[in-house]
C-alpha cells in the first residue's frame, strides 16, 4: 500500500509540475503528461516498473474517454456528416494505412504485422491536434474543419480496427526487452484480471474472436437502447446526486468487464454505449460526472506511456528512430497533401490540413498495447512502435509552427473563394451573414426591402440559401465584387465582417468610392470603433453594446425602479455613452494606446464624472407616468 501510494504521488505531482509548463509554452497537455513521464521514469528513476495496479487505473482513463467521445456522436449527427466522414475520413485512414503497411514491409516485416502497423500509425492525435487547433483559432476555418472531420473519422475507426485485429494474430512468441520495462507497460491492460478471463475466448480462431466481438457488441447496444434509461429515471426519483456519478461509473467498470471477459479492448464498449447514449435525455448528467475522472486517468495513461519510453533502445539506434518517424509524417503528409488537392482544400488550409494530422497520435498506443496482448505484433517490434509514436507527437508542435511560417495571402489563397456571379442589385447591400448580419437581413428583407447579401464562407452560404434566403459568393473586400453587387447604386452598406481589419478596410474603399453613402458598421471593441469612425462609417453599432444595456435595464427593474424609470436610465446612458464615443474618438490615436494617451485618459474620466451626475440627477426629477 506505502509503495502504490509513493508511485500514485510521485506521477500526480509529475504531472502538476510539467503539464502546466507546457501549457505555458504552447505544447499542449498530452506533451506534458508524456514530458512528466519520461522525467521520472527514464530520467530520474524515480518509479520503476512495479506500477501495474496505477497503470490499471490509468489505461482506464482511455475507456472513459472513448466513452464520452461517443456520447458526443448522436447517430443523426453522424448521418448528417456521413458524405466528410466516409470519404475525406475514411479515404485518409485507408490510404494511410496501405502506404505506411508497405513502408513496414521494406523494413523486412510480414504482411499481417505491416497491416497492423499501418492501421496504428494511420490515426493522428485528437487530444493535440483539436486543443492547438482551439488555442490558435483555427478551428473555424475550413482547414480546421475538414481536420476534425478526420478526426472523428478516426476515433470511430478505433472501434472496427480493435475488432479486426484478432484476424491478425501470429503466432509469434512475445519478444522480452532485456530491462522487460516496455513489454510489462505493454501488457499491463492484458494482466492477471484478463489472463483470468482468456479462458473465454481462448483456442479460437480469428473469426471466431471476432463472432464473440460481435455478439458483445450487440449486447452492450441492446442494453443501452432498452434498460439504461428506466435506470436512470429510477436514479433521478432518489434526488440524490452522488447516484448519478455512481451509476456513471457502473456502466463504463460493467461494460469493460463484458469486454474483458470476451477477451478485447474495454474501449470498444464503452465506445459504443456512448453512442447509442448520446440521444438520451440524461447525457449531460453522464458527461459532467466523468470528465474530471477521464482527465486524470488519461492524463496518468500519457505519462505511464512516457515512464516506460526504453531511451536505451533509442539512444542506442536514434538515427534510424528518428528517420522513421520522419518518414511516417512524410508518408502521411503526402497522403494528406494529395486528398486535399482532391477535395478542394486551397492555400494556407490545404497546409494546415497536411501539417496537422502528419503525426501519430494516442490511440496509437492503445492499438500497440491491444495488438501485443492479441500476439498480432511481437513486443520488441511494439517497443519501437511506441517509441516512433512518442517522437511523431513530439514534433507536432513543430509543424504547426512551420504552418505559420507559410504567408497568409499566397497565390493560392487569393483564389481560394470562386465568387459567384452576381445577377440582383437592390437599395442595401451586407457585407458579412454571421450572427450579426443574418438579423439585419431578416429584418430588412421582412420589411419588404431588397438587400443583396455577400459572404466569403461557402457553407454559411449554403445554410441560408437551406432556410430560403439569397445569397451570393464572394470576399466582399474585393472591388470587383462590390461594384457588381451595385456599389454604384447602393443607398445604405451595412458592414457587418467578423475580421476586424478587413470591416476598416472595406469603410475606407466604401466611403472613397461613394462619399454620399450611409455605411453601418459592426464594432468588435471601442478601438475597433475609433477605427471605423476615422474610415468614413455613418452608424457604429458595438456587437454587445445595445444586448450589454438591455442587461442593465433589467438589473434597475430588479433593484426597485420601476420600468419607466429603468428605461430613463437605459435612454441616458445610450445617448451620452453615443456622444462620449464621438467625442473620445476625436481624441483617439492610433500610434498611442488609450492607457497612455493624457488626454484621451483626462476626457474619459471628464465625461464618466458626467454621466454619473445626468443619471444622479435624472433619477431625482424622474416622475414615473404610473405613480402620477
């Protein structure tokens, strides 16, 4: 008990310690966690190999993620996404796969093994990729977006590759490292609690495993389709809340042990029973309970997996480790590269969607562990497996740092959007059909007026055009689009673009070309405002201002005033804070930030002391029409 307690502290502390740091610099949690694990393990020593009763624990953290990744996929979803998942998704995985088998078979090593080596090294890191892609914004572009399409592709390709494994199983003897630290790690998830239970399954061939696989399967969907949700409705009438987290956690431990007991991956249960739950009216109860043990857990797997790195074995032959790892981000990016031509992915997001799924990811390390515990890929093969895996999600970081190196305006991008021939005019012309615009338009073109809508994003196109409203393709920044959207004869441009920069750019052509139109345009901020202000715009409406100040009205009606007072407090406010942004405006200088700009700073505070004293003095001469 004294030693399990010793490891469990040294690996949490490890893990406070590192995977902040790499937060910090920008390398991303899973780096981290595999950095604190090749700290105390291969560098400092300080757990050895009797871990197995933690690493237990932490492979569960992998169950419980593959769990709530399918709570994630409500099967209507995955229909409605099935054109990007089948062929850009499954295309990747299948090509992939195919082109590393044969990189595997001219390293000398059989077909069954090679196929297998090809199925782990196809899948990329969700954990990294998705938590960059986030932390960069890139997530909206649509780069980001066909890659999180591979990406869940391949999370749920885990589920018919774990099955399809058994097929190839050889038999090979397990092949012991001389320190024994990896093939332990390896067959950790395989220990005395599955040997226990191989009794099931064993002495029957490929198909047979794969049958018993099967009829799991079925059971875990037949469970959850028909007896999980009188469960929980029978939970919920007890009102108490610990029962959720308890019923939680009994169906990932019962549905591992299934999986156990057939001899597979608890992954590949857990897995399903997400799916088949993600339609069900207690999914979110399911999710906030488990997340904080899957962080933990998965995060105790990634290090596990870094304490059991064999450096030895990489020290001792890193010239040809790190060339395979080169050749596998090679291998997969010319794959990658290539499918992104075939479907229209251009410029800085064709590179994007190459750079950022060329590694190999965690769910690689799930497959070595499951392949070795199947006899499908001899341990010392696994070990290098392992190590080539680690060194690809190592250099991750480095190709997204190559992808911002690549100019933002290339030759590519300028032609990435086809703009669509404009054949309407009409007195209103937006510029942008976001959150924002789509309201103008709704109530514009519902008063009976015409507008002619402009956007640069294909699919937000496509969704108005889906609830029958008009729209045209195009950057509505390029002059020749303006003017065949009838710049010319325009009455009012409202500019509602969510790049900044590009609204300030569009005002200034706008006001130059057309001195007498009325130009309305979106602010992000008071600066982005000064900017506009100082471009030609007419109206500058801030994105929150006017919700922010109905928020407030409610907040007075709440304190006591009634409504008519708040409404003269809200009225008071809107139109000095209107004057003092027209005022501060003039003040405003775009080489000095606002924080040291004496005068800007002495004005602000003039016209704050001015506001105080109108409320202060409006909320005494009020008389409120009802009381009278």
């Amino acid at each position: 008990m004294e030693s399990f307690l010793y490891q469990a502290s040294i690996y949490l502390a490890a893990a406070v310690i590192a995977v902040p740091i790499a937060a910090r610099l920008g390398l991303g949690s899973v780096l981290g966690y595999l950095a604190a694990g090749i700290l105390i393990g291969p560098v400092l020593s300080l757990v050895g190999s009797e871990t197995a009763d933690l690493q237990h624990f932490a492979e569960f953290g992998v169950v419980m993620m593959l769990f709530l990744i399918g709570l994630e996929l409500e099967p209507r979803a995955l229909w409605d996404m099935r054109h990007k998942l089948l062929g850009l998704g499954g295309l990747q995985i299948l090509l992939s796969t195919f082109a590393i088998m044969g990189l595997a078979m001219a390293f000398d090593q059989p077909w069954g093994v090679s196929l297998a080596i090809g199925l782990t090294l196809a899948l990329s890191s969700t954990a990294i990729v998705l938590q960059t892609l986030s932390e960069k914004g890139l997530m909206q572009t649509n780069g980001g977006r066909s890659v999180f399409s591979v990406l869940l592709t391949q999370d749920i390709a885990v589920i018919p590759i774990l099955a399809f494994l058994p097929l190839l199983i050889v038999t090979v003897p397990a092949q012991i490292a001389a320190d024994g630290s990896i093939t332990r790690n390896l067959e950790s998830g395989h220990g005395d609690a599955h040997g226990a239970t191989m009794s099931l399954v064993e002495g029957l061939p490929g198909w047979g495993v794969t049958l018993v696989t099967i009829a799991a399967i079925a059971a875990v969907i037949l469970t959850g389709v028909f007896l999980t949700r009188p469960v929980f409705r029978f939970i919920h009438a007890t009102r108490l809340r610990e029962m959720y987290t308890a019923l939680a956690l009994l169906i990932v431990v019962s549905i591992s042990f299934l999986m156990m007991l057939v001899g597979m991956s608890p992954a590949l249960g857990a897995f399903l029973a997400g799916v088949v739950l993600a339609s069900s009216e207690f999914r979110h109860e399911l999710e906030s309970d488990l997340e904080p043990f899957k962080g933990l857990l998965l995060g105790l797997f990634f290090i596990t997996v870094g304490a059991g790195i064999n450096f030895s074995l990489l020290f001792n032959d890193w010239p040809t480790l790190i060339t395979m790892a080169l050749l596998i981000i090679l291998v997969k990016g010319m794959v990658l590269y290539g499918l992104a031509v075939t479907f229209g992915i251009r410029g800085r997001d064709r590179w994007l969607f190459t750079l950022g799924l060329a590694q190999a990811g965690e769910f690689g390390f799930v497959l070595v562990a499951f392949s070795v515990g199947q006899r499908v890929i001899p341990a010392n093969v696994a070990e290098t497996l392992l190590l080539v895996i680690a060194l690809t999600m190592l250099i991750t970081p480095l190709l997204f740092i190559i992808y911002e190196m690549i100019p933002s305006h290339s030759s590519e991008d300028a032609g990435e959007v086809e703009p669509d021939e404009i054949d309407a005019k009409g007195p209103v012309i937006i510029a942008g059909i976001g959150r924002f615009g789509q309201i103008v338009n709704r109530l514009v073109q519902g008063t009976g007026f015409k507008a002619v809508v402009l956007d640069h994003d294909m699919e937000m196109i496509a969704l108005m055009r889906r609830f029958g409203f008009k729209g045209f393709l195009g950057d509505p920044t390029r002059p020749d689009i303006l003017k065949a959207a009838g710049l010319n004869e325009a009455s009012v441009l409202v500019v509602a673009l969510d790049d900044p920069e590009a609204a300030v750019r569009l005002v200034a052509y706008a006001r130059k070309t057309r001195p007498d139109l009325h130009i309305i345009a979106r602010a992000y901020d008071r600066v982005h405002v000064y900017k506009l202000y100082k471009a030609g715009a007419d109206d500058i409406v801030r994105e929150l201002f006017d919700g922010s100040l109905r928020a407030g009205r409610y907040v007075l009606e709440n304190l006591g005033l009634s409504d008519y007072e708040a409404a003269e407090a809200e009225r008071v406010f809107y139109q000095h804070d209107r004057d003092a942004v027209r005022q501060l405006a003039e003040l405003w200088d775009p080489d000095i930030p606002p924080s040291q700009n004496k005068a800007y700073i002495a004005r602000a505070k003039l016209l704050e002391k001015e506001l105080e004293i109108s409320l202060s003095a409006r909320a005494e001469k009020t008389e409120d029409p009802k009381r009278a």
